[in-house]
C-alpha cells in the first residue's frame, strides 16, 4: 500500500474519530435526517454541529441536499457501518481477555 492511501485511509478514521460524528453516522444509518432533526439530539450549538458533519462530509461519509432552508444528511457510504461491527468485535474481544486475566486464566489471542 502507498503512502497516499495509508493517508487517505487515515483522514477517513480521523473523520469517524469522534463520539459526535459517531452519533451522527448512526443516526443516518436509519435514513436520510434534516440537521434540524439531528440538532435536539446533541448538546451544542448549530455551528459546532455543522462542522462535525463538514469533517464527514469532507472524506465522503456524508452528503447533503438543500430543499429551501433546510439542509438533509445522508450517508453516501453506508458500508462506513461495517466499521462498527469490526469495532465493537475488538472491544468484545478485549473485554473477554481482560475477564480472563483478572480472573486468573490465561489471555489468548482471538
């Protein structure tokens, strides 16, 4: 793999780095919402939530369409959600482990 695809690769796990563009990525993942339907939802103001949906939107996880005033996000990549499932397989994995280990057993790799 070359250098510009580690670091492409790299702008998108940055991008899904955040518990809010988590939150938002699986709100999408039920359908296309208003960004005034996602604003309750989180506890900041419009501009801060904006520009967590510009980091999404920016390497291509997101993607909008205006009709009037209103601004509705969808994912145009809804195989970002497999990313989900492998990461919380890990975090299964690791807490099984660290079972093992504090209860005397053996760690094994999974």
């Amino acid at each position: 793999m070359n250098t510009e695809e580690l670091r492409a690769r790299a702008r998108v796990m940055k991008a899904l780095a955040s518990p809010v563009r988590l939150k938002i990525v699986d709100e999408l993942s039920r359908g296309e919402r208003c960004i005034c339907e996602l604003q309750p939802l989180f506890p900041m103001n419009k501009s801060t939530l904006s520009r967590h949906v510009a980091e999404l939107r920016n390497v291509g996880i997101v993607g909008e369409r205006r009709e009037g005033v209103r601004v509705y996000l969808r994912l145009l990549t809804p195989c970002v959600l497999r990313m989900f499932d492998c990461a919380m397989g890990v975090i299964r994995a690791e807490a099984k482990r660290q079972a093992a280990v504090a209860s005397g057993g053996k760690a094994t790799e999974p």
